[in-house]
C-alpha cells in the first residue's frame, strides 16, 4: 500500500519536473535564499519580498514574451531562466574572469558585454531548433530545487549554532537585602570620541562636556578605552560584560560574525540579570534586548536589502558604469537619486535620535517606588552623517553627503559640539526628575578612526563619564574599559564581587 502511494506521488510530480518551466521560479528563491544566509541576522527575511518580486516579474514577463514569440513553454523557460542567471550572477561572473591570470582581460566591460551577447545568441538559436527539452527542464528543475533545499539547510544551520551570552550568577540572597535600587540608564552617543583624541587630532582647547559633567559631580574617564570598534561587537562586550572570539586571528570579519554579535546583544546578560531582579527595561537603541524591540534598524550595513540583492547585477552595472561612460547627462539622473536616498536616510536619523531625546526628557521615566528601571539610549551622534553645526542649525543635503564629508574635521568638531548640549539637556533632565537618586552613564561604543590613519588606537579612543548618587567613584580608574563597566555596577549596588578584567581593546579586520 505504501509502495502504490509512493509511486503515485512520484507519478504525479514527474510531469511537474519535467514539463513545467520550474526553474523560473526557483532561480529567483534560490538567490534570495544565498544572499539572505550570508546576512542572517542582519537583515529581516521580510526585508527580501519585494526584491523577490522584481526578479520574479521580469522572470516572467521576459517568459511571456518569448512564449508569445516562441509558443512553447519549455523554450521559453530555458532562455527567460538563462538571461536571469546571467542577470543575477553578472558581477560575481566578471570579478571571477577579473581574477584569472593572464585572461583577466575577459573581465572587463568591453569584452564581456558582448562575449555574453555572443554566447546567449548562440545558445538562443540552438534551443529554438531543439525538438525537446525535457531532459534540460527535469534537470534545472532538479538543480535549482536541490541548491534551495541546501540554502534552508545553511540558515536552519547558521540558527541554531548561536554564541551564548554568559549567565551571570547574582547572588539573589544578597540583592534581597537590598533596598530601592537605582534606576539605571545607559546613554551611549555613538562615535564620541576622547577628549584626549578631540584635543590632540580635531584641535580642540576645551571640552565643554568635561567641564559641565564635572560641575554635575560626575566622574569622567580620562583616558577610556573601547574593547572593539565596531559598534555591534563592542556593545555585545559591554552588555555581557565579557570577551568574544569574532575571527580566528588576521582573519577578515564576515556578515555572521556581524550576525553573532547581534545575537548576543538580544540575549545579553546585563538586561536579562536585572530583568530577573525585578527591573523594567527600556529599550532605546537600535538592537533587541532582553524581549524588548528595538525602535529602529541597526545600522550595521550600510545597505539595504534591495540595494544588496542587485549590487552585483547586470542591471546595476549598466546603470552605474555602463551607461554613465556611454551618456555623461546620466550622471546628474543617478546624483539626484543618490541624494533621495540620503534625504530619507536623514528623516530616518532624526526621527530615531528625536524619540530618544523626547523619551528621556519625558517625566515617564520618573522613578516609581520599589519599580527599578534600566534603559539603554543609544544616540546615533556624533556619528557620520554630520548634520548639525554647533548651534544646531542643519546643513544641506548637499553639504552633508558631500565627497569625503567623512574626513572633515570642522563638521565633526561641530557636531560633536550639538551633541554636547543634547546630552546636558538630558542630563539636567535626569537629575531633575530623579532627584539625583540614578545611576547614569555616559559611555560611547568606541572612538573614530576618520582622521589619523597612522594612529590605530584613535578608534578605541572613546568616551567615558558616570553618575553615582553617593558620588563615591572609588571603584571607577582612568584608563577602564567598556568591559568592565557593569562589573563595577554590579558589584557596588548589587553586592556583587566580580573581578575585573583586562582591559584590551581588539582590532578586527573587514
């Protein structure tokens, strides 16, 4: 009986394998599906719908097309199947040709355009002329459903080995004695750089932030130091209070490290520990933790799943290169489409940092009685883009996404001079509606390597200050990491005796 029932299932499906154009569709699942694993963790699947879409209606509306000429589905479906590999794999194909030695030649515009023109000709009349193709359509078929049920494998894989945050052991037998914990907030400005580094390689005088903090009884680091210098990888280190083995060593960082990090982010210990002790977390920032979502993307990529799925297509580069050699006028089209994308990448920043401004200036987060709190406020400032001078007035669009806007040096140093007074306003805020009675901290996730390249540390360089309600900084040194930051939170308001690690600031490569 079973047997009958296979042989009817496999009777059903042969004439599906072998007679209906398949692969048209499962190309383009495929190739989502490759370039989703090499993001996981980065990227939302979700993000990936609407590019599946494109591939998949110029798939089929080349197919109608071919059939209307052609009248035959099978045919029609090898070539519309064909010119979308070609589409899809173009730039993977031309780095390859680019990369052989002695042909590398091959690889270049002017001779692969037209080599691929030559070869679908060539392949498009031996195909109209072939009386069938059920061996070819069975095949593709067969391929394509096979490198799809691989790339399932790959993610289901890449979901299940995740790296685990630490556990922290808090002795809750010592947090019961405890009474009215602290609400803590964690305020991270990203990319602050030193002080130190603002004096020494912006030509700064005077940090206005210092000298305000100090006269708010708070303790500033001196001489800070971030663990990595990448955003996701530092705040993993900080929030599970540990170290992490990214890479194996001169190896360059890949999306699923990216991908791990984040994960440890979600899991982190810090939110999770105080969560367990009865605290409320406030999520602020750009990461998941501790169940909480977060309030926008992380920027982690500077692209977007769109703009990943066709960086290497044979569309990008006849817009890009292509067409722009052959049509100088061009060039103006792609600048104005260049700055829509930054103007809404701009709407999205302010929009991001203004919720995070608002919501901690809001009396909501008033301490309440025997309800603690925890919120992690992670400001994307004075980070590049540069959109604010020092008196807060916006720059154009035009002078924000500039050529190496990056690397000028005034911006920055205005920049970072707004973001000075959006911190004191907050600051002043939270003392206000505490009454002194918080524990807040301003710590940013690493420094900026935008402006000496023969100085290495500038990256880790960071920026370090904390408020105590006792105002008893014993604890705190100068030249602490990020590491050790909740180490010493944990052991001064929670009973705690963890050790102190080595403060070690880790370079990873690209």
């Amino acid at each position: 009986m079973r047997k009958n029932k296979f042989i009817h299932v496999v009777s059903t499906f042969k004439p599906l394998f072998s007679l209906q154009p398949l692969h048209l569709v499962l190309l383009p699942i495929f190739f989502i599906l490759t370039t989703y694993s090499r993001y996981s963790g980065l990227l939302y699947l979700s993000e990936f719908l609407l590019p599946f879409i494109k591939i998949t209606v110029l798939a089929f509306v080349y197919f109608f097309l071919l059939y209307m000429f052609l009248k035959n589905k099978a045919k029609a479906g090898v070539l519309a199947t064909l010119f979308i590999l070609i589409f899809l794999f173009f730039g993977e194909l031309k780095i390859w040709l680019q990369n052989l030695p002695l042909v590398g030649i091959i690889g270049s515009y002017r001779f692969l355009l037209p080599l691929l023109l030559l070869l679908y000709t060539f392949i498009f009349l031996r195909i109209i002329k072939s009386k069938s193709l059920v061996i070819l359509t069975t095949f593709l078929n067969t391929l394509f459903s096979f490198f799809i049920i691989i790339e399932i494998w790959k993610i289901s894989a890449q979901q299940s080995i995740k790296p685990v945050s630490p556990q922290i052991a808090i002795d809750n037998k010592v947090t019961n004695t405890l009474r009215n914990l602290p609400d803590i907030y964690y305020i991270v400005p990203d990319c602050y750089p030193s002080s130190t580094f603002q004096k020494e390689a912006l030509g700064s005088s005077f940090n206005f932030l210092d000298s305000a903090l100090f006269e708010r009884n708070f303790y500033v680091l001196n001489n800070s130091t971030s663990n990595f210098h990448f955003t996701s990888f530092s705040m993993a280190a900080t929030l599970n209070m540990q170290y992490f083995n990214w890479t194996k060593k001169n190896t360059p960082t890949i999306p699923a490290d990216y991908s791990g990090s984040v994960d440890l982010i979600k899991n982190a210990a810090i939110p999770k520990s105080l969560k367990s002790l009865g605290y409320k977390i406030y999520n602020l920032s750009v990461f998941e933790i501790a169940h909480q979502s977060p309030i926008g993307k992380a920027r982690l990529i500077s692209k977007t799943a769109d703009q990943i799925i066709f960086y290497n297509t044979l569309w990008m580069a006849l817009k890009w290169q292509v067409i722009p050699s052959i049509f100088p006028s061009y060039v103006k089209k792609l600048e104005s489409i260049n700055m829509r994308n930054n103007r809404s990448l701009r709407n999205n920043f302010k929009r991001y940092n203004q919720t995070i401004i608002d919501s901690l200036k809001s009396s909501h987060f008033t301490p309440v009685l025997n309800s603690p709190k925890f919120i992690y406020a992670h400001l994307e400032m004075p980070h590049y883009p540069y959109y604010f001078d020092s008196t807060g007035n916006p720059y154009s669009d035009e002078e924000v996404f500039k050529a190496n806007s990056s690397l000028d040096k005034n911006k920055f140093k205005g920049y970072i001079a707004y973001t000075n007074k959006i911190i004191l306003t907050i600051i002043d805020s939270l003392l206000y509606n505490s009454n002194n009675k918080s524990v807040i901290i301003i710590q940013s996730d690493h420094g900026t390597g935008n402006f000496r390249s023969e100085n290495s540390k500038d990256a880790f360089s960071n920026y370090s200050a904390f408020y105590f309600p006792d105002l008893k900084y014993e604890a705190l040194y100068d030249s602490m990491s990020n590491v050790n930051t909740f180490r010493i939170i944990l052991n001064k308001y929670f009973g705690q005796r963890l050790r102190m690690l080595k403060d070690t600031s880790i370079y990873l490569k690209h």
